[in-house]
C-alpha cells in the first residue's frame, strides 16, 4: 500500500502510542522514494510512497473523521507540483 506523508505520519503515532505509550522516536524512515499517486488510507491524489517508510504503522487506527480531513486539504507546498516546472 501507498500512503501519503500526512496519514503515514499520524498512523505511526497512534500505533507507537497504542503499543508503547508513547510517541515514535523515529516518526519515519530517513531516505524515502515519492511518487505521484493515490494514498491507500486517505484517497487522495498526491505524493505517496510505501507504508515500510513509517515503520508498517496500522492504518486502521486513523478515524474516518481524519481521513475525510486530510482527503479535503491540498498537500502543504506540494499542490500543483509539476516537471515543466523545474526545467529551466
């Protein structure tokens, strides 16, 4: 499954909180692969990589309520991110 940052990231903290009581030390990997894609736990169209990159977090534990959130707002700095864009 891919994910996006915003829901790999809040998924790893619950699970660390679940089975640790507390948060992570280490919310994500160091070294990641982004592409453009379609977040399995949310659906939104952004950047995603593989749920490995945040330690196979469950993804269950985010609410519906949380998904929705995310699903509305536009990927901070990374909206409109294009190729053409960077060539000069």
């Amino acid at each position: 499954m891919t994910v996006c940052r915003e829901c790999g990231l809040a998924a790893n903290a619950l699970t660390c909180l679940l089975k640790y009581g507390q948060y992570p030390l280490k919310p994500a990997f160091s070294v990641s692969t982004w592409h453009r894609g379609t977040c399995g736990s949310c659906g939104r169209a952004t950047t995603v990589t593989e749920a490995r990159d945040f330690f196979y977090p469950d993804f269950s534990l985010l609410s519906k309520a949380f998904r929705e959130r995310v699903k509305e707002e536009p990927a901070p700095g990374r909206g409109n991110y294009s190729h053409e864009e960077e060539q000069i």
